[in-house]
C-alpha cells in the first residue's frame, strides 16, 4: 500500500511540464522619433471673417386657412386641415361657465363638466376609460370661467368609435351621485391645500380684489359654496350643451364631408339653442387699498399689485404686449432684474395683462423673504412709475422685439396649437385672419409706442395691493405704506384666506 502511493507520487513528478521561462527583458531604451515642425496654420485674409456671423432674417409666418361652415342644427364649425399626423383634435365650446354661477353656488359649471365625462348610462368611470383606451383615444368635458368645452383626440382610423362614445357621454351622461361627491370632495381638498401657503391664497384672493366684490370674475368658490350645489343642479347645467351658438373646433385629417356627416349621423336628435353670452359689468376695485391675509410663521411673503388692464381687442395691443415684456413679463425684465439680481429678494419678479373676454387686469407679483416684504412693494412700484416715466431704451425693444417675432411660429406648431390660435381669437372677438398682420404691427412699434402704451394702461397711483404672509413681521411696514399713501388711499385691511373682513392678528 505505501509503495503504491510512492509510485503513484513518482508518476505525477515525473509527468509535470517544466516551467515556462519569462523571455530575457530587453533593457536598451526606446529608438528616438523625430516628429516634424509642423508649419504655422494660414489663414485667408478674407473679409467676412472680421466679424461675427449674424442670424438669419426672421421668416414671415405662414398661416394655415381656416374653413367655416354651419350643420344644419346650427352648430358653427371651424376646420383647418393638416395632412401631416393621421390624427384629429376636436373642441366644442359654449358661452356659459363660471361666471354662470349663482352666487352661492360657485363651482357650479367646473363641477358639473368635470361630472359629465365621468362615464355614461351604460358605462361607469372605469369602464368608460377603458373604453377610450381601446381606442387611444381622449374625450373629456371642462367648465371655464367663461366657456365649456367637450373634447376628441383620436386617430383618424380611430375617429369613428371615439365620436360613438362623445355621443353617448352627451346624449346619456351617466351622473352618479358617487361620482359627484368624489369630485366635491376632490374639490374641497384642493381648497384646503390652497389656503395652507401665501401663493396659493394670493392667487385666489387678488382677482376678486381686483375686479371688486361680486364680480362674475371675481368670484372665489368656498366649501360652502361647494356644498350647495346639488346633483339635481348638474342635470340643469348639462341641459345648456346645445348646438345652436356654440362652436366646434376640428384640426387634422378630416374634410368638411366627413365633419358633417360624423356629427350629424350621431347627434341627429342633438338641436336647440345655447345660452347666449352673459353681459359683464365693469370692474369696480377697492382702488389704493393695501389688503392683507396673515399666514403664522409663513417663510415668505407674497406680494401683488395691479389695477384694471386693457381689453384684447385695444388696437394697441402689440406695444402694450411689448411694454409688459420691457416691464416683468420675461426674466431679463426690469422687475426680475432689480428684485433678484439686484437686490436679491427673490427667487423672480412678473407683471403682466390678464386678458378676460370683456376686460383685462395688470398684476406685478413676487414671492419674497418676509424680512423685505415693504421694501420689495417699493422697488416693485418704483418699477411701474419708470415705465411710465419715458421710453425705453432701444436694446430693450430689440430684445423683447425679436423674442417676440421668434416665438410667434411655436404657436402654430402643432395641430393643437393652431386650433387653440384660432379659438381664441374667435374668444375676443378677433378675427381669424388677426395673425397675417400680427408680424408686420410687432416691427413698427417703436420705444414711443411703448411709452404711450405704459402711460395708456399703467396706473400711476390708485393701485390694488395684496399681501400675504406672517403679521407679526410684515404688519410695521405695511402700515407705514398705507400711512404714506404709498399706493393710494385706502389704507390697509386685513382679510382672512377666503377673502372675507376679518379682525387684525
């Protein structure tokens, strides 16, 4: 046994391969390369390169036309044509929504639209999603302040079945009560949330400051006014969709045949008369007013100012859009300028118009640290009376000039786009072919237009203000503005979150 192992130990020795020997390292050094001097680079002695290479001219917009005609259930229809995307994009509006609502009822038309696309008779929320998933495609239903709208997104292959389920969503709402009081609810959270911070509260307070107390633009919904609105009051607010005065929006690859007989052969019992557009009173604000909401212990103060504005239609439109750019409506803007680079009070500065169908409204705001809340309602002031003051300097124009002119094909670049551009034209009473000269009005202003235009539609003292934030620390300041006169007469009154009169903190 032992002399087995020792043959066997014998063997493998014997069998083992020698060890591979690394080969003698070559220790002489490396061979010398001479690389060649390579000549110094010549350059032409040309002329263009003396300068730098300017842009190229702005392109002249190409509008695409629209084509109008009228169903026989008088339903007014606007169809532009494209041949790009096998897609088609459609928007029927009507001329009621929140400024529609009863007092007490604020929501109302926001409510009742958002309830309509939530299924139908046959099919409940889920399946009618479903429904619209096989088919990739989109309908839904919104109420604005001003209009409401039903939408269709689908492919062009797909069109025929999402136009079946738009008709039956229309014709057979399914108008649960579960579904209703999902979205009230959804709603009153969403109020909660809103009156937690100083931005929120200020966006949803100013515009009643703004435009006065009761005005349908103005108006601020509650969760009272939430909860006195019915279901029973929806079947009311559905029953105003008709076809007579209201509107349908088409872009993509659809004709007028194949528009008429796609609504018609659904809709054929669809027929009566929309209600006819609300007549607006003026605004009537608290000019010189300094309004506050009180936060404890807010991080940060928002700040509003503004008045009433210009109308849409103003001939003057495109000096005051420039004007309004000049002023805060881009970062390199005055405002922004002094509030954040400057002073450093701010993350960013604005002023613009807000356009409503039958009005406007300017408002310069700013969420700034709350140890500077008075001096940024300074600077922003400061700002307003040197827009007034005289005109702008010529690189301003240029700036906002060019930006403009550049910016204005991204408004036609896709279907959507364009058939919002033509809707809302259509909204302010403008007429569609407004853009042919749109550019050619932008390159005649000049930095005089522009100073006409800051006097024209920039107050000079009477403002709106609104403030929100902590009263312990911004309280001292707001009352020595309001004992200056700062913004006007109307010293200063303190307003809790929904912008009732509540007692000072």
């Amino acid at each position: 046994m032992h002399k087995s192992l020792l043959s066997l130990a014998f063997l493998f020795v014997a069998c083992r391969p020698a060890p591979v020997q690394a080969p003698p390292q070559d220790l002489s050094p490396p061979p010398v390369v001479t690389v060649p001097t390579a000549e110094p680079a010549k350059w032409p002695d040309e002329p263009y390169r003396a300068r730098i290479p300017g842009p190229r001219a702005i392109a002249e917009l190409k509008l695409p036309g629209v084509e109008t005609f009228k169903l026989a259930n008088g339903l007014e229809v606007y169809l532009v044509q494209q041949n790009k995307l096998p897609t088609v994009t459609m928007a029927f509006d009507f001329d009621f929504g929140g400024i529609s609502d009863p007092k007490d009822q604020v929501g109302l038309h926001a409510i009742c639209m958002d309830l309509l696309d939530e299924g139908t008779q046959k099919y409940d929320t889920a399946a009618f999603e479903e429904k619209q998933a096989d088919h990739a495609a989109n309908v839904s239903s919104s109420g604005g302040a001003e209009t409401s709208s039903i939408n269709v997104r689908s492919l062009k292959s797909e069109l025929a079945p999402t136009l079946d389920l738009m008709a039956e969503m229309l014709l057979t709402p399914g108008m649960r009560q579960a579904d209703f009081d999902r979205i009230k609810e959804r709603r009153k959270a969403s109020l909660l949330q809103a009156k937690a911070s100083p931005g929120p509260i200020a966006g949803r307070v100013f515009g009643a400051l703004l435009w006065g107390d009761g005005h349908p633009y103005g108006r601020i919904e509650t969760d009272a006014s939430i909860d006195a609105i019915k279901l029973k009051d929806c079947a009311k607010v559905i029953a105003k969709i008709k076809p007579g005065g209201g509107r349908l929006w088409v872009t993509g690859m659809i004709s007028k045949d194949e528009v008429t007989q796609a609504i018609e052969g659904r809709l054929p019992t669809w027929k009566g008369k929309a209600p006819a557009r609300p007549k607006i009173a003026a605004a009537k604000p608290r000019l010189g007013t300094v309004f506050f909401v009180n936060v404890k212990d807010a991080a940060q103060s928002s700040v509003y100012v503004g008045h009433p504005g210009p109308r849409r239609q103003d001939p003057d439109y495109e000096a005051t859009d420039l004007m309004m750019e000049i002023l805060g409506g881009s970062f390199s803007s005055r405002i922004n300028m002094n509030l954040r680079e400057d002073k450093g009070y701010t993350y960013g500065g604005r002023a613009g118009i807000g356009y409503r169908r039958e009005g406007g409204s300017f408002a310069a705001s700013s969420s700034v640290r709350t140890d500077v809340t008075g001096p940024a309602l300074r600077e922003v002031l400061k700002e307003i009376v040197g827009m007034r003051a005289a005109d702008p300097t010529a690189e301003e124009l240029r700036r906002v000039k060019e930006g403009a002119l550049l910016a204005l094909p991204a408004e036609f670049a896709t279907p959507s786009d364009t058939l919002f551009a033509f809707q809302r034209l259509k909204f302010y009473d403008l007429p569609l072919d407004w853009y042919s000269g749109h550019q050619g009005r932008l390159r005649a202003v000049d930095t005089a237009a522009v100073h006409r235009a800051a006097e024209q539609h920039l107050r000079a003292s009477d403002f709106v203000v609104l403030v929100v934030g902590d009263a312990s620390k911004v309280l001292g300041d707001l009352d020595v503005i309001a004992k200056e006169q700062l913004f006007g007469k109307g010293g200063l009154v303190v307003l809790d979150a929904d912008g009732k009169p509540a007692q000072r903190p």
